[in-house]
C-alpha cells in the first residue's frame, strides 16, 4: 500500500504527528514532508496544525480515510490470497456432473465451488455411469449423479435432488428416451413397466437439450426434470417415487478433499439459493 496514505491514516487515527511516526517508526519531519506531499498531489488541506498537540481531520480528510481503509482491506485481503497461493499451490480437482445435474445443480453452486481457494475445478458432463466410470477409473475425483448406485470402492451420499415429470404431448406415440446409463433413462423405464406401457415409436437421444428442442416443437413425449423444462411444455406431475435425490460419488480414499467436506459445501450452497 502506498506509503503516504499509511502515513495519512496513522494521523489520522492518533490525531498526532508524533504518535503517528512512532507507530510507523520514521521521524516527526519525515511524516509532516508526507502529510505535505499528499496535499499537494490531492490540492487540498488534510488537517488543521492550529492546535498545539492534537491535529483536526478536515473533511477532505474523513472521505480520503474511508477511501484508505477500503483500500487497505483489498490490499490485505489480495495479499492474503497470493500468500496463500504461494504457500499452497492450487490442488487440480474434476467433478463430474450428469446432464440433468449439470442444468439443475450446478449453477447454484459453482461460485461457492470457485471461491474455495484450495481447488481448482474443472467440470465434465456425462451420463450417470460413464461418471461411475469414470470415478473408477480415478479420470473425475468426484461425480454428481441421479440415481443410485452400488459398485465396490465406491462412496456415496444423497443430495438434494429434484423432480421427475411426464413432459410433452398427451397424445404422442413417441416416446423420447435418454441413452442407457443415462439416470433418466433409469427412471423412464421404470415409469413405461409401471404402468404398463409399450411404446409404438421410441428414439433415443443423448442431450436434453435436444430433448427439449423437441418437446418444444411438439415432438414426443417422455420424462423430465421440471426444472430445466421451458414454461411452454406441457407437462403432469408423477408420484412421490418421482421425487428423488441426487447422489455425490467418489472413492473411498481422496486425499485432497472428502466426500464428506465436498457435500457439505454443495448443500451448503444449494441453501442459499
């Protein structure tokens, strides 16, 4: 921080000109030649002398002393961040997010995930068992999927989720199907054997934004998170088993960060939105 506003400010906060260069171990003279200085680059009078110890701010001083302690504060809090960063290097972390999760979830939490100094995150979106896969494989340290699942090794917690509805046309014949591993896909088989539904005409599509690109244009009919559903879509609720949670994988030993400290920053941040 620049030197002749730490002057200023520890005269202004002792009201003194020797107190002040005692606490900044320099000479009485020294500090009078910065005061100086200052009121010369800035043209205006920063304190009245008139008095015998104590100096009065004038009220050019009051505005540059909030200007000065903002800027103290960011000049602390940057150096903090550097020093930080220095001493801990960043610590290269991939999650995994399932399309609907990337869509759902992921907005609401990644300024949280950003301003976790520690990590560096990078984001990767698939369905959820190329993730499964992928947290085997140790290519995403941790993934966010949409249902459950049991493999060895393999942690798993709920998170907040969301729900499923049944999205488009009434009378459609075309049932519109997310690829096999996809957490929707889970689901819309489970619906179909439910209720004891056959489809006529299927097609598989593995984006739901082409899903959706669909639906839109009146094209078919299939599950869906209501949440990235756009308002024109026809859409009808489904039972409480529809409902569900998300769940937050990863293997049973990361060094770098738990399962445990990543879900309560996740849910911590789907709190507050």
């Amino acid at each position: 921080m620049d030197k002749l506003l730490m002057t200023f400010m520890a005269v202004y906060e002792t009201r003194n000109f020797s107190l002040a260069a005692k606490q900044l171990f320099i000479s009485q003279p020294s500090v009078s030649v910065q005061i100086n200085q200052l009121e010369k680059q800035l043209g205006v009078s920063l304190f009245d002398r008139s008095r015998h110890r104590q100096v009065q701010p004038t009220p050019a001083a009051a505005k540059l002393y909030q200007t000065a302690e903002q800027l103290q504060r960011t000049w602390n809090q940057g150096f903090e961040q550097l020093k930080q960063s220095v001493e801990r290097p960043q610590i290269k972390a991939i999650l995994g997010f399932s399309q609907t999760t990337s869509v759902e979830l992921l907005p609401r939490v990644i300024e949280t995930l950003l301003a976790d100094a520690r990590f560096q995150f990078e984001i990767r979106t698939m369905n959820s068992e190329s993730i499964l896969q992928a947290v085997v494989d140790r290519q995403v340290a941790y993934g966010i999927i949409e249902k459950p699942i049991v493999a060895d090794y393999i942690l798993q917690t709920e998170l907040p989720g969301d729900r499923l509805v049944l999205a488009g046309k009434n009378d459609a014949t075309l049932w519109l199907l997310r690829e096999p591993g996809s957490g929707v896909r889970h689901y819309t088989e489970a619906y179909l054997h439910e209720q004891g539904i056959v489809p006529q005409k299927t097609l598989v599509v593995d984006s739901n934004q082409s899903i959706i690109g669909l639906l839109t244009n009146g094209i078919g009919r299939t599950l869906m998170s209501e949440g990235i559903l756009p308002d024109q879509v026809n859409r009808q609720p489904l039972g409480e088993q529809y409902h569900r949670h998300f769940y937050l994988i990863g293997l049973d030993q990361q060094p770098n960060i738990s399962l445990a400290d990543l879900r309560a920053v996740l849910v911590d941040a789907m709190l507050q939105h």
